[in-house]
C-alpha cells in the first residue's frame, strides 16, 4: 500500500489514502454551515485530502445549546449542499461527523446541569451531576439522529461518520463509567451499545444499507473506570457487524485531553498503534490521526499495512495543501502545526477557529492576497517569526524586501522556543519560515548582523518599514539580581546554547520558565523553579490540553517547585526566599529569570517622529504568542503595505 494509491471505501471512490479530520470551524448563528466554512472545506479538498470529513454537527438541539453545526431540519440542507458541492468540485469525497450530542462535556453553567446518559459528574462542574435521559428522549434522538443522516445525503454526502469517541454522549452510553443506567440502555456491553446500534439501525432505514456509515471510536479512555483495550476491541466486532465501513480509531478522553488531542509536547504518530491493534481484529478498512504532519511518518503508517488511511487533524488547518505538496515532493513548503492549539481554544472560547501559523485558515474568503499595483522598497527591522512573515507576504504580493537582523540568523525568539527536544513541531515551522524567505532570494534580502539605527534607516530610505524587533525581557527588582555574570534570562540560555552549572534556579513559573525548566533537566541539571503566585502558569492563556500535558511533565520530572515564593535577596552562591512563612537559602550555580517582557519599541518610536509609513508587528507592538505575530505581521504586509 501506499499513500497515493487509488482506493474504494464502501463504494467511496478516493483518490489517495489521506483524509481530513474531522473538527469544527464556527458556524452561521442558527447552527448552519457557513460560506465561510463552505470556503475553508473547499480549500482542504482544492489542497488533495481525498476525504474531507465535516466536523461534528448535532442531531438536535432539543437536550443542549449548539455546541456545533447543527443538521435538524431539512431548510439546514441547502447551506450543507453548497459545502459538498464545492468539494466534489475538486475531485475529493464529503462525509459528515454525525453526533447525539456532547452530554456531559455540554458548556453548562452551575444552576443548568446538561442532559447524559446518567447522573454522573459534569465535566466542567465535578459537583453537578447531569440530568439521565428518559428512554422517550433517547428514542427522539435515535429518531433525529436517522433524520440528519437523511438531510446529509440529500445534501450531496457520500456517507456519514458517528461520533462516538472521546467521552461524548454517544461513548458515554457506551462506557460503564458514565452510564450506569438500570434499563435496556445500561448495565451490559450488549445493552450499552443499544444506543450506537440503534443509530446505525435508524440510518439505515432512512439512507439505505448501502450509505457508508463511518465510525469514530476511542478504543480505551486511559483513566480508572474507563474503557479498557479488550473492551475496544469487543466493540469495534459488534460495530462492524452492525454494518460499520470504516473505523477512525482514538484514545484518550477529556480527562486527559491531550491523548486524543495531542500537543506540541506530544510524540509523532501517537494513534498508530491503536488504530493498527483495531485492524488486526476487523475486516474493513481503518485509519488514524494523531500528529501524522511528518510525511515521513504518515507514509510508513500506510506502507507498512499499519493502517489503511491517514487522517490530518490540525495538520490540515496550518496547511491545506499538505496533501498535494507531499505528492509533488515539495516537503520544504509545508507548513508545520506547532501543537498550540490555538484553534481548539478559539472555538472552546465561542470564536471561529483559527490557526496560529496559518493565517488565512478561518478567514478563507477575505484574506486571498492581491499582487501590488505599486511595487514599494520594505525594509522589515527583526527576522524573527513576524518579521519573517511579514517579508514573506509582502514578497508575495511584489514588493521588494530587505530584511535587516542583528544576530547571524534568522528565528528571533523563535529559536528559543524551538530549542527544547520536546517541541520539534516548533522547530520544524521555524525552518519553514526560514525555508521560505530563502526561496525568495530574488525579492527579499537578508542582511545578517545588522543593527537597525535611525541613522542607518535614512541612509536606506525606504518607502516603508515594519518593526518586528520583539520584546525585552525585564528583571524582578530583587536586590543582587544585577552585575552577577551566572544571572541570565532564560530565553537567553536557550537562544544561545549557554553551558550552565548543575544547580540551576529558574524564577518565574510561567509556560517559559517550566519548559526551560524540562530543557535544563533533560540535560542533566538540577532545577529548583520559584513561583511568587500560588500555581504555575498563573497567566498563562492555553488550551485545556495543552495546559494538562505541562503541567503532567512538571509533576513527573525532577523540579522542585516552590509556590507562593517571595525572594528578598540573591547572593553570591544563594537565593533567600520565604515561601508558606518559613525562610530558606537556595544554593545556585546558575540563575535564569523568566518574570516577563515588555515590547522592544525606543526604536519604533523615533522612525515616528520621521516617517508615514512605519508598522510594528509581533511582540513589539503587543507581546504576545505565535498567532499573535504571525496574524499581525500577514495583516499589515496585505492590507497596509
């Protein structure tokens, strides 16, 4: 097998062997498919994915508020027919997520416990047990269920795919943990799956056994109570006898997000080894995702008989043409998903989804760039992320770049954050950018080593200049902090590859400094972190998933954390400190400050004083994150430039 083969899947006939992950993207306020989401799927199918499969879209909205796109009536067809349309015209197949509903998980409140299959804990509130559904509401959304895989075929899909993984409510009537039900809907496996086989049973009767019906299935949770492998195995049996062509296989649950939603932190190919543990007890076709962005890796999946297709989650939202690209052997030009999952906390947050290295993803139909009518002389100031993106864009658009960068290589801070082993998907966007600005040599120069003056800028005289040089770190005003040749900034120590001692302090517990912490570790040293707030990450704004597999690390490592840290001096070999009233002297051999930045604007404001035309971009303006850079420095360079 291989990844470009033509294959059939229940009379689906595809392209290749690499499909789109199913994930929301935002929908019009009544639940319906968007033209704007009509025109990011178009994009996905334009850029080669064979399948593209549509995100969750609910049944009904009678037991919960929309939590996605909803498909519960037939006037929802035709905003679906025109998605579907516009991907056939690509020659790539459409098949819709299909859900109950998210039950448990539903965004409540403390006085609205959502319906669930029984009165477990809520997700969001441990406290609030959820409200069972009667047999006579399970039998309505049995019924609905039928109906929106009806409405999805007359709108032009050639299947549907169940969403029953991942701690939703139809996996949670599949589990002991969350139904613990006493009627025909709980106790057994048999009459735990009643639920799923009574969905099956309802598209069928209402499409045809001939309608593919697809099935996401988690084939263990990973926590006390939940799923175990014998028991995923048992049920993908029962499913596919019940007519179930195909099998998009997870793991993981809410719980511990990051399994079934894997992180910058995570391993490549994380869902390999149970999608294939699946396909060894079934006959029909099975695939995967689970960080695949590395060709490499989703090709030797599919060659190797491992699985039968791959599928691109948030791979496929950094880049639509993942696909095409990696047919044409055009591996420079992909760009790489960071693993921030900045499009899960978009939508977690009620915004559409977004992506932090892609930015058009989301905003497809209003941000096509426009070749310039006027081709001007740029001078970008920092070749970092947002300088690099900005160069990139206003290249593209025919302008004429210079890029000037005070140290002997691209990246800025990027480097930094590419630095530690466990965030290769950083350093592989990192290279990205750098192999782009490289492949435009003929309209954007770099000039290494340059340090960017008033003076220097008016003996270039451009027609416009974008300020991307980034932020400055701040020191703690803590007596003995400065003047001491072992204090460095963390981002320092990464950005330079300093050799350290084996005692390492690192103040400020935020997401730098605990992952310089892991770095420093997983080079032998010894790391005590000092927090002055009462929790790590105290600011920081990530994701769930993301949030759970650091702060995992950090529970699981060797660093001695210690909260609520108040430091009154640093001497020449100790930190005194008071922490939970008592007083204490941490030996240091080296000490590294992560206590936050301020933007790197002295520049910035004197070309003010002297030039129209000036932008700033990135942390500069606003520190702030990958999106943050990259979205302002695409905006300016294609609109204001």
């Amino acid at each position: 097998m291989h990844l470009f083969d033509r294959t059939e899947l229940a009379g689906i006939k595809l392209k290749n062997r690499i499909f789109m992950s199913p994930m929301g993207t935002g929908t019009d306020p009544d639940g319906g498919f968007s033209e704007q989401s009509r025109q990011y799927y178009e994009d996905r199918a334009k850029g080669g994915f064979s399948l593209v499969i549509l995100g969750a879209t609910t049944c009904s909205t009678k037991y919960e508020p929309k939590p996605c796109n909803v498909l519960d009536s037939q006037p929802m067809v035709e905003r679906l027919q025109r998605v579907a349309e516009s991907i056939h015209a690509y020659d790539a197949k459409v098949v819709i997520q299909l859900s109950a509903g998210i039950g448990r998980m539903a965004f409540s409140d403390p006085n609205n416990p959502p319906y669930a299959a029984s009165a477990v804990p809520g997700t969001f509130f441990p406290d609030m047990l959820c409200k069972p559904l009667s047999i006579e509401q399970i039998h309505d959304l049995e019924e609905s269920f039928g109906n929106s895989a009806k409405w999805a075929k007359a709108a032009g899909c050639d299947g549907i795919m169940i969403q029953g993984y991942g701690g939703y409510l139809i996996d949670q009537f599949m589990t002991s943990l969350w139904n613990t039900r006493m009627d025909e809907y709980g106790g057994s496996l048999e009459n735990r799956m009643r639920f799923p086989l009574n969905l099956i049973k309802q598209v069928q009767e209402k499409c045809g056994k001939d309608f593919p019906i697809m099935f996401k299935l988690t084939l263990t949770h990973l926590i006390e109570g939940g799923r175990t492998v014998e028991e995923g195995l048992k049920i993908a049996k029962i499913l596919e006898k019940a007519g179930v062509c195909e099998f998009q296989v997870d793991i993981g649950s809410f719980e511990h997000w990051y399994k079934p939603i894997p992180t910058v932190y995570d391993d490549f190919g994380s869902k390999i080894e149970a999608a294939n543990t699946v396909k060894q007890v079934v006959s029909v076709p099975v695939s995967c995702d689970g960080k695949l962005d590395d060709p490499a890796i989703a090709k030797a999946a599919v060659e190797n008989g491992l699985v039968d297709y791959i599928s691109l989650g948030k791979q496929s939202i950094a880049d639509a043409d993942w696909p095409n690209k990696v047919k044409k052997g055009q591996l420079d030009d992909i760009r790489y998903c960071i693993g921030c999952n900045e499009c899960l906390l978009g939508l977690a947050e009620g915004r559409l989804v977004e992506c932090a290295v892609n930015p058009r993803a989301g905003y497809e139909n209003f941000s096509e760039l426009t070749p310039t009518k006027s081709p001007q002389t740029l001078l970008i100031i920092g070749g970092g992320i947002a300088g690099m993106q900005a160069a990139i864009t206003a290249a593209d658009r025919g302008h004429h770049v210079t890029i000037w960068e005070r140290r002997n290589k691209l990246g800025g801070a990027g480097i930094a954050a590419a630095k530690p082993v466990f965030k290769k998907s950083v350093s592989l966007y990192l290279q990205y950018l750098i192999n782009q600005v490289k492949k435009r040599s003929n309209a954007i120069q770099v000039v290494l080593d340059k340090e960017a003056t008033v003076k220097a800028v008016n003996q270039f005289a451009p027609d416009k200049i974008i300020v991307a040089t980034g932020a400055l770190q701040t020191k703690p005003p803590i007596p003995g902090i400065d003047n001491n040749d072992r204090i460095l900034f963390a981002k320092d120590y990464l950005l330079n590859d300093t050799t350290i001692g084996e005692k390492v302090v690192i103040i400020g517990g935020g997401l730098n400094g605990c992952e310089t912490a892991l770095d420093v570790l997983q080079k032998g040293g010894k790391v005590t972190l000092l927090e002055k707030e009462e929790k790590l990450f105290a600011h920081d704004v990530l994701n769930t998933n993301n949030l759970q597999k650091i702060t995992s690390m950090m529970a699981c490592s060797d660093t001695r954390v210690i909260l609520n840290a108040t430091i009154h001096s640093i001497e020449d070999s100790e930190i005194i400190l008071t922490s939970q009233g008592e007083q204490e002297r941490v030996p240091y051999d080296n000490l590294l400050i992560s206590a936050g930045v301020r933007p790197n604007s002295d520049l910035v404001n004197q070309l003010y004083e002297l030039y129209d035309d000036v932008y700033l971009v990135g942390d500069a303006d606003k520190p702030g994150n990958f999106l943050t850079a990259v979205h302002s420095a695409f905006h300016i360079a294609k609109n204001l430039i």
